[in-house]
C-alpha cells in the first residue's frame, strides 16, 4: 500500500511474540533483510487477503518450526526502512501475542537460527534496534 501524502511505501507486516513457560522469549536470527545478523521475533509480511494475525501465526511456523495460536495485538510499531532498490519505506508492523500449542524448534526459512532467550540472554544478544523497548511498552517482560 503506497501514502499518497508523500509517496512512501508502507508494507503491512506481523510479528508473533512468544514467551515460554520460564518466561524466555521466542527469537530468530535474521538471515535477511532488514537487519540481518540480528535476532529478533518472528514476522514478516502480511500476504494478500491475511489478516496479520493469520501471518503471525505463518510466519511463526515458518521461521520456527513451530504451531502457534494468535492472541491480541500488543501493538503496531512503524519502522522506517529501504527496498533492496533504495526507495524509502515503512514497516507497519503489528505484533500479536502467540501461544505455542505445537510443532519442534528449530530454524526454517529466513532464520539463520531459532530459539528461547532469557532476559539475561537478551541483555547481551545483537538485537533488532528497539526490539526490547519495544516489547516493554508493549507490557511484554521476558525473565
């Protein structure tokens, strides 16, 4: 979807935000962009005709292995970013709580790596920019 204000893209994407029974929080380490080499939760595009719930849920299993279910939205984050050809975008991204009900860890497509992280963990991982902030304001507190 294009802004007709100024012509800025905007790519309508999902994230799904997991933490496990001891509180870690589910991550990928992104193998492309944006920000590859950093980990993050899992996400990406929304595909037409899919509600970011529904990609959350996808883009979880794609990029873990495993089966979610989406709960609410915790938020929407802008992020501005560059298409591979240089031309601005924005990144509406809506980040859904997902409850794990199946499936077995491990890196699938765009994720160079997957796993649980403890906030200890997190604290010293090359992050996403704002990842944690970001899930702070949305209330979400790994342990």
């Amino acid at each position: 979807m294009d802004n007709a204000e100024n012509g800025t893209a905007v790519v309508l994407c999902a994230g799904g935000v997991a933490l496990d029974d001891a509180g870690r929080l589910l991550v990928v380490l992104r193998s492309n962009e944006p920000n590859p080499g950093l980990w993050s939760v899992p996400g990406g595009r929304v595909e037409p005709g899919e509600t970011p719930a529904a990609a959350a849920v996808r883009e979880v299993a794609e990029e873990t292995g495993l089966v979610v279910e989406a709960g609410p939205l915790l938020g929407v984050l802008h992020w501005e970013s560059h298409r591979a050809d240089g031309v601005p975008v924005v990144l509406e991204i809506h980040d859904h709580a997902v409850t794990v009900v199946g499936g077995e860890l491990g890196a699938g497509d765009d994720a160079a790596d997957a796993r649980w992280m403890s906030a200890a963990e997190l604290a010293s991982a090359r992050l996403t920019p704002l990842l944690l902030e970001t899930l702070a304001e949305f209330g979400v507190h790994p342990r």
